[in-house]
C-alpha cells in the first residue's frame, strides 16, 4: 500500500510519520518512509536548489520540472520496488504537493501538471493521502518556531518565506482535492495537540489496515 501525508508548512505531517509507522509495524506491517523532494541521493540534490531560499529568483515552470525529475528518480528507484516487494510505503509529500504548490498557488496549468504526472511517472497515485489541514497562519507560525529553534535548517525556507496567501492558495488546493476525491483522501484536524492527531490517524489508519497480528 502507498499512503501518502499532505498539508501546508507547520502542519505536522512529518512528525506523526514515524509514529504512523510504528502503529502499522505493530499490526504487523512492514513499512519504509520517504520523502519529496529528496527521497534518493539524486533527489536530495534537488531538494537543495528547490528549498534554498537563495534561489528566490526560480521560476515557476523551473520549479514543477524540478519536481517532477525528483519525482520520476523517486519512483523508479524507491517507491516502485517496495511496493512491488509489498511493504508499505509511506511518503511525505508526493504528487498532491506539485498540484497544489505549482498549480493552485503558481497558477500553472494542473493539467499539463496532471499530463505530466501521467507521461513520465506512470500516473502513480497513493492508494491513501491524509491530509493534515491546518489555518496557514498557525502553520507557518509553528514552522518559523521550529526554525528559529535549530529544528528546522534555514537552508530549506524558500516557501517558508512565501506570503501567508501564498499558503492560504495551497490550503485551499489541498481541500478541493480532497472535495474531488473522497475515496482517497482522509481530512486530519491539525490544529490540536500532537497526541490529539496521532490518535485520530490511527484510529482512521486501523479502519483501513486490519490488524495482521
């Protein structure tokens, strides 16, 4: 199974991805994690031009190819052979992020976005995506504090330093995607405390992965 996290800056995705990992490993799946961009050593470097808040300059067709070859690299080389080996793959960020990002908040075309994502990455999609939704102002107000406390470089605050409608666009890209697929997504209240969501995502993980032990 691919299941992916979603949500804006400060949202907490990637701190409920290990712990989403070890509720799944105790009912017995195997799991592995990643990342987008950055997920293999190819992609790492391109996660530092992406994230470098240096590069300010980017343009936004430079940045959706960018991610789509950090994509592509991902794919073939981590996602597709676990999951072919039946793990289940956990990624934070993936396809969602670049519709949102690059469509909705650049206001690039999500269909070539989309044509994109069906021509060079098989039009993979996670068979889950949970979406931690979360006020921007709340969430860039979290992600600055992490920053500012070491936990978080300063090296990888390009979109950190974005304005808060840019967020406020991606945001509102997330929860019309996840209005266009119920199936798929699970909406998580991020705004309460980091045990408050993690019991809230297991309980939402469990109904959908049966206990295997």
């Amino acid at each position: 199974m691919f299941i992916t996290l979603e949500g804006i800056e400060g949202s907490g995705k990637t701190t409920q991805l290990q712990k989403i990992v070890a509720f799944l490993e105790g009912r017995g799946y195997e799991c592995v994690t990643s990342r987008e961009p950055g997920g293999t050593a190819i992609g790492a470097q391109i996660r530092a031009v992406l994230l470098n808040p240096a590069n300010k300059e980017m343009d936004a067709g430079t940045e959706l190819l960018l991610y789509v070859a950090d994509r592509v690299q991902h794919i073939r080389t981590f996602i597709e052979p676990h999951l072919a080996a039946g793990r289940v793959v956990l990624c934070d960020r993936f396809f969602d992020a670049t519709l949102v990002y690059q469509g909705y908040a650049r206001g690039l075309d999500r269909t070539l976005i989309a044509e994109l994502h069906r021509l060079v990455c098989g039009n993979l999609k996670p068979d889950v995506t949970l979406l931690f939704d979360l006020e921007p102002r709340v969430g860039l107000s979290r992600a600055w504090q992490a920053i500012n406390s070491g936990g978080r470089s300063r090296q990888e605050t390009r979109f950190e330093q974005e304005k808060l409608a840019f967020h406020q666009k991606v945001r509102d890209g997330y929860l019309d995607l996840a209005r266009l697929e119920p199936h798929r997504f699970r909406v998580i209240d991020a705004s309460g405390d980091i045990q408050e969501i993690t019991r809230t995502v297991e309980k939402t993980l469990g109904a959908l992965l049966p206990a295997k032990r």
